[in-house]
C-alpha cells in the first residue's frame, strides 16, 4: 500500500488532472483499434475512476488553507 498525504489545493490540482487524462483516455478508447492496447486502456480508465472516487470521498470539503495536509491511502 502506497501512502500519499496532500494538501487541498494539491488534491484539487491532482484532480483536475486525472479528469483532464480520462477524457482524452476515452477518446483514445474509442479511436484504438488494437483490441490488446484497447483492453489495457480500459483497465486505465477503471483505475483514474476509483482514484478520482477515493480523491472526492477522502478529500475534505474545506476551503483551502494553511498548508493543511489530508491523507489519501489506498
């Protein structure tokens, strides 16, 4: 298991980023033809899912503030 402690505004930019990717991972999806490539695609998608989940479900909804670090274990 792999421990990572963030700050809410890292947690908001970590975010943004994961749902930027996923929406270019799923163009990617639809434009792969490569059932191999495609499958291993998916398996991304599944994964930037439930890290995104874990992200909201761990992520307090305070404003940011003083270097506050919240944990995010998976």
């Amino acid at each position: 298991m792999i421990r990572i402690d963030l700050t809410p505004r890292e947690a908001d930019i970590l975010d943004t980023v994961c749902r930027d990717y996923l929406m270019d991972l799923r163009m990617e999806i639809a434009g792969t033809d490569r059932m191999e490539f495609r499958e291993n695609l998916k398996q991304q998608e599944v994964f930037l899912k439930e890290l995104l989940k874990t992200l909201e479900a761990r992520t307090p909804k305070r404003e940011a503030g003083a270097g506050e670090e919240w944990p995010i274990s998976h």
